[in-house]
C-alpha cells in the first residue's frame, strides 16, 4: 500500500494531472463567485449575505458530488461485453468506463 502511495508521489503525470484539477477547481470557484454575487445582488439587502453563502455551500457540495462520481466511474473496469475481436494492440472488452468516456466523447 505505501509502495503505491509512494510511486503515486514521485509520478510526474499524477502531479501535473493534480495541478490541472486545482486550477480548474479555482476557475470554476470563481466563476460560481462572480455568478452568484450578481444574481444575489437583485435581492433586498438583507437577503444577500445569507444567499450568497448558501449558493457557495451548494456549488461546494455539488462539485465535491461531481468530483466523487468521476472518481466511481474511472474505478467501472470490469468488462460489460466482449465484441470477440483480437488483435495486437487492441482489445474489444468494453467496461462501464469506456462505453461512458465514448458517449461522452460523441456529445
């Protein structure tokens, strides 16, 4: 266990995989700022502070959803079906994972 942890670590991609995340993270936290600063500034003033921290909460706990549920489905890898085909380099066993990132990839 603290062998993968430890190669987890020293892994370039994984680091540089964990700084694209933080800076996506920190766009988008700053855009649901910006977002919900205008839309409570349309409210009477009493409302705005109490507005504005329950929509930072719900954008908070909808990314961390968002955020577990990638991290469920990159862990779907046990193979759906089996088109039957072989070949060198390629394989025709389609798990939960890839039919997802493939229909994904068509929208």
């Amino acid at each position: 266990m603290l062998d993968g942890i430890a190669a987890l670590l020293t892994d370039p991609a994984a680091w540089a995989a964990f700084v694209t995340l933080v800076v996506m993270e920190v766009v988008l936290g700053i855009d649901n700022l910006i977002f919900i600063s205008i839309l409570s500034n349309k409210l009477p003033p009493e409302h705005r502070q109490r507005t504005r921290r329950i929509g930072i909460a719900l954008a908070l706990i909808m990314r961390l959803g968002l955020l577990a549920t990638i991290g469920w489905i990159v862990g779907l890898t046990a193979p759906v079906f089996d088109l039957g085909l072989s070949g060198e380099g390629f394989e025709t066993a389609f798990s939960w994972r890839d039919l997802i990132l493939i229909a994904g990839g068509l929208f």
